[in-house]
C-alpha cells in the first residue's frame, strides 16, 4: 500500500515562493536559525536541508517535529521551498481515539457480561443475599424546620457493584481527536508562517 495516502496524518507538506532577489544560499542561511536547536541535527546537502530531533526542549517552535526535509527547486517564477515535517505526536493523537473507543467497547462487553450472569443468577435462586439494610427514622419536626435533607432510601441508593462505565473512555477519545485536529491544522499555519518570517529576514 502506498502510504502517501495515509501519512498525512503526521506529515505535513507545503511550499511557497521566494523572493526573487533572495539566492539559495540566503535562503537557507535565513533558515539555519530555527535549526540551531538544542537536540536538533542538521544537515545540508546542495539544495536539500535534512534535520532530526531528539529531545527538543518546549521553547523551540518546532518541538512537534520529530525530522523533516526542505528542498530548493527551480520553479517557473523562480525558487521554490518545498517541506515535508514529520510529527510522532500528531500520529500519537490520531491513533489515541481508536484505542479509547476500543476500550469504550470492551468496558460495554464485559458491564453487558456482568448484567446477564447477575440476572441468570436471580432466576436460578443463586444470588448472593444483601445485607440487611438500615432502618431509616423520620426527620425530627425541628430537623424539618431547619431545612435538613431527607434522609436517603437505601432502595433508592445505587449498587456498590454498579457495572463499569464507557464513559471516561469516550471523553478521552473525544479530547484527543479535538487534539489531532486543532494540532493538525495549528501546526501546519504556525510552520509556514515561521518560514515565511524567517525567509522575508524578520
């Protein structure tokens, strides 16, 4: 399977144009800045700038990539920047969901479990017998003046063995997907305006 199709996901591509008057050799001097990172290695090799990271520190900008490649290519109206960055924490986020959703199921499976052998237990006489429950006395007429809390039902209370919920699982699927987006779409315009910054000399 071709993975263009798929790497997307924790790639991110883009390219623009630069400024007639600025060479190859301006432009990637104009670049080194924001590759002279703590953990970050660089390499240049004629129009190709190739980098790795390895314990990047949070204050560089591009702490989410983990390597990338920038290539300098002719183009029909002059110079072209062509990136390609790869994130293993924008994948990490991708995958994130699935994983939750699949535990999500699982918890559903087993409470689904829990319920039928609970009920297969009444109906066959088998059910473990409940303690005797507390006996519940009125509120004091004074109590009541006062505003206090009826006390609560024991019948009303819920089961201490009450069967697991999907719901954490669901809420952590949810925050990672809006983390995989809101990064996805974050990071691409973050990147392309460091670029652009840093190639118009600011």
């Amino acid at each position: 399977m071709n993975l263009r199709f798929i790497d997307w996901i924790w790639h991110v591509r883009g390219s623009m144009a630069l400024s007639p008057d600025l060479s190859r050799d301006d432009a990637f001097d104009r670049l080194d800045p924001v590759f002279r990172q703590s953990g970050t290695r660089r390499e240049r090799r004629d129009d190709t700038l190739v980098f790795t990271k390895r314990d990047q520190e949070a204050q560089d900008k591009m702490s989410v990539f983990d390597s990338g490649v920038l290539r300098l290519e002719q183009g029909v109206a002059g110079i072209v920047l062509h990136y390609r960055l790869i994130s293993r924490a924008l994948l990490f986020c991708f995958l994130a969901p699935f994983l939750f959703l699949g535990i999500a199921q699982l918890t559903i499976a087993i409470g689904n479990h829990q319920k039928a052998a609970a009920e297969a237990a009444a109906k066959a006489g088998t059910a473990p017998k409940k303690k005797p429950e507390k006996a519940v006395f009125p509120l004091n007429p004074i109590d009541k003046a006062l505003g206090a809390p009826e006390p609560e039902d024991p019948k009303k209370k819920k089961d201490e063995d009450k069967l697991p919920s999907p719901t954490p699982a669901y809420v952590f699927a949810g925050l990672f997907a809006a983390l995989y987006v809101i990064g996805r779409v974050l990071e691409d315009r973050l990147v392309r305006s460091l670029f652009r910054k840093r190639l118009a000399g600011a």
